[in-house]
C-alpha cells in the first residue's frame, strides 16, 4: 500500500541529540572547577534514558498506529524492521568490546557474552552481566527489544481508547501509568531499596532503572502521547513557548537545585518526568516554539540522527581515551579544553558509526529479508525511523506543522495524520 505523507517531527530528532549528549556528559564528568549547581545538572545526565523510552512509545505509535496484533507478515516486517535498525551497530561495538578483551589478555566471560549478544543482560540480577563486562549502555537495547515484542499487540488497545475516549481517555491512560511508576517507586523507597547499591540484586537500580517491566509505563505513555499530538493543531504559539519553558525550568530546576538522597536518585529513573516529558514531546510535535526551533535546526537533527551510534560507541570510546580524570580533576582550563575535545572525538566516530556501520548495515538487512516477506499489505515504516535512542522521529513526509482534524480528531482512516502510518509496498 503507498505512503501516505504526513509531516516528521524534527524536534523530537533533535530531542535525541540532547539526551544522548547528556548521557555522554553523565558519563565522562566535568570538571571539579565547574559551579556546583551546573555539575548536578551534568550527573542527571541518566534521566536521558528514561526519555529514549518515552521516545519509542511516541515514534512506534506514531508510525505504525494500525498494527493489530499478529498479522503475519505484516508484523515479521515490522519485528524485521526494529532489528535491522538497532541490532547490526549493537552487535558491532559488542564485538568490538570481545576483541578488546582478548587482544589485552582479558577473559572473554562466556554466559555474559551470550546474553549481551541477545540482548537479554538487562533482565540479570548481575550488574557486571548487565553493565560491566561488555558495553555498559546496550542494557537499555534488551529493554527496546522488549517494547518492540509487545507493541504490535498494545497499540491496538491504545487506539481503540482513542477513537473511544478521544485526549480525556489518552490523558486518564498517561495518569494511570504515572500511578503505577509513582506506586513502583513508592514500594522501593519506603522499604529502603532506593538506597541499596546498584550491584544489589534487590536495588531500585536493579529493577526501577534496568527492568524493562518496569519502564513499560513510560512506553505506554509514549504510545498515548502520539495519539494525543492531532489535538494540539488548535494551541497557540504561546502556550507552546510556556510549556517549553515550564519543562526546560522544570527539568533543570530540579536537576540543579534537588534535595541529595536515594529517594530523589531513585525518582529520577522516571517518576519525576514522566509527565514534564509527555508534555514538552506533545508540544514538540507541533514544531512550534523556541524550543522546537532550535532542537528543528540543522545541527540538531544532524546530531540526532547519530545520536544512537553516540549513545553506543561512546563507553568504550571515554575508556580508551582515557580523558576522564584530566577531565574531572585538572585545572584552569585544561579540563574544559580535554572535555570538547572528547565531545568532538565521540561526535566524529558517532558519525561515522552511523554512516559507514548502522544505515550500510539495515539497509543490508532489510534487502536481504524483503523477498521472503514480500506478499500483502506492509506496515513497515520507511526506512529512515529509529525508534529507540538515535534516529529520526519520523519518517517519509517533508518537515512541517502537523494537521489537524478538529478538536476531536479521527483515529481511523487517512483523515487522520497520526493514522497516516508509513507503509511502504
């Protein structure tokens, strides 16, 4: 069946870029000279993940609404399509890593292998299994990997809420699943696992951060929010520059300014901005708004697009630089100096990953695999979607403000641009 156009939410592209980026952050440090309150902003750089998962929920519902559970080849296409784009890359820096390993006279850990190289390390009890041995960020693939099974057989339910209860019954969904985080959250602080070590099985790490069940919330979430974007057409500028600017002081504020303390720590894995998120994603779409602006610009969608590849390579990549402490502890201006320079290194091989390994390697796949499941409608989305951290979000139709179908829109049909799923014969 042909494409039907219908516009890419750019902002959300550039949204990617500064998630990854805070990732990064989070992980290489800054330097101790830094004024307190920017270097807490900085450690929070992990609330970036949370945010890759809502992200999915946004661009999967967005660009494939009309999914219906099994449909045979219809979602092999679509579970085809997910792997090709997230898994060549993964496995390529996983290899990278074993290689690592054996040329410097490391052990090769064989059962954590196995499990890194399905995907499935996330779901250990072992944090060396989950984040140690291998690269440190692919846990959070195994949890895309787990959004990207259900989801075929969610977004129907979401749809139909949508068409029954239209924005009332999305908004009550997205309440409902802030309950279940906020009651989640609620059962490891008052019992006092907010403040075990991350290396304890029973941890809030462990399980609010890592467990996918427990992020699940956060996708669905995700899935309410691109039915929710068809009603924002009628929204003032002005209301899209004050939830902006809310979210942005919001998000900063809190980052900047939090009371210290595991059950603040803990509440940062998602509970604190789910809804802040939701918000400032639906208001994105819309593309207008200072902030849509500047995450609209080139830069920023260039830097979104490898920003998957960022959030991969980069690990490993700060590992063998080996900037960190000069990073963290030099002084004058040294550390800022040794900082942009490992920005600018990880930039340049998050570019070239994405270039020369990712999209070489889906578009490999995705050939390879096309005969075998050609036959009937497809629902698979172009090409160009990355659902998941990294990638545009999303797809075929030229940038630009999202139509509308009036204060209650259709959720069936082409008269619907969130309905408008990228499918592609």
């Amino acid at each position: 069946m042909a494409e039907q156009n219908r516009p890419v939410l750019t902002a959300l592209t550039g949204l990617r870029a500064v998630a990854a980026i805070g990732v990064v952050v989070s992980h290489s440090g800054v330097p101790a000279s830094l004024p307190e309150h920017l270097g807490r902003i900085a450690s929070w750089g992990h609330i970036g993940v949370p945010m890759f998962f809502m992200l999915s929920g946004v661009v999967l519902a967005y660009n494939y609404p009309d999914l219906r559970g099994w449909e045979g080849r219809c979602t092999i296409r679509f579970y085809i399509a997910r792997i090709a784009r997230v898994m060549p890359l993964y496995w390529a820096v996983i290899a990278y890593c074993a290689v690592y390993l054996w040329a410097y006279g490391r052990p090769n850990h064989g059962w954590a292998l196995l499990q890194n190289l399905l995907a499935v390390q996330t779901w250990s009890g072992d944090l060396k299994v989950a984040m140690g041995y291998y690269n440190s960020p692919g846990w959070s693939i195994g949890v895309e990997l787990f959004f990207y099974a259900l989801f075929p057989f969610l977004v129907p339910l979401v749809a139909s809420l949508a068409r029954r209860s239209g924005a009332r019954g999305l908004i009550l969904l997205i309440l409902a699943m802030t309950a279940v985080i906020l009651t989640l959250w609620a059962a490891f602080h008052l019992t006092g696992h907010s403040s075990f070590k991350a290396d304890n099985p029973a941890s809030a790490h462990r399980w609010l951060y890592r467990n996918p069940l427990c992020h699940l919330p956060m996708f669905v979430v995700g899935m309410a929010v691109a039915f929710l974007i068809p009603y924002t057409g009628r929204w003032s500028t002005g209301r899209h520059q004050a939830i902006q600017a809310f979210v942005f002081s919001y998000v900063f504020g809190l980052a900047a300014f939090r009371p210290m303390g595991s059950g603040w720590s803990s509440a940062a894995y998602g509970l604190l901005f789910v809804v802040p998120f939701a918000l400032v994603m639906i208001s994105l779409a819309s593309g207008r708004g200072w902030m849509a602006r500047i995450l609209s610009t080139t830069v920023m969608v260039r830097l979104g697009l490898a920003s998957y590849a960022l959030y991969l390579t980069h690990r490993w990549i700060l590992f063998d630089l080996g900037t960190a402490d000069r990073i963290r502890t030099g002084g004058g201006w040294a550390p800022y100096g040794a900082l942009l320079i490992t920005l600018a290194v990880l930039l340049l091989i998050a570019e070239g990953a994405h270039q020369y390994i990712e999209e070489p390697a889906r578009r490999l796949l995705v050939r390879f695999t096309r005969r075998w499941t050609s036959g009937g409608t497809s629902h698979a989305a172009p090409t160009s979607t990355t659902p998941g951290p990294g990638g545009p979000a999303s797809e075929a139709a030229p940038p630009g403000r999202l139509a509308t179908a009036g204060p209650r829109p259709s959720l069936a049909g082409r008269h619907n641009p969130v309905d408008a799923a990228g499918r592609a014969t």
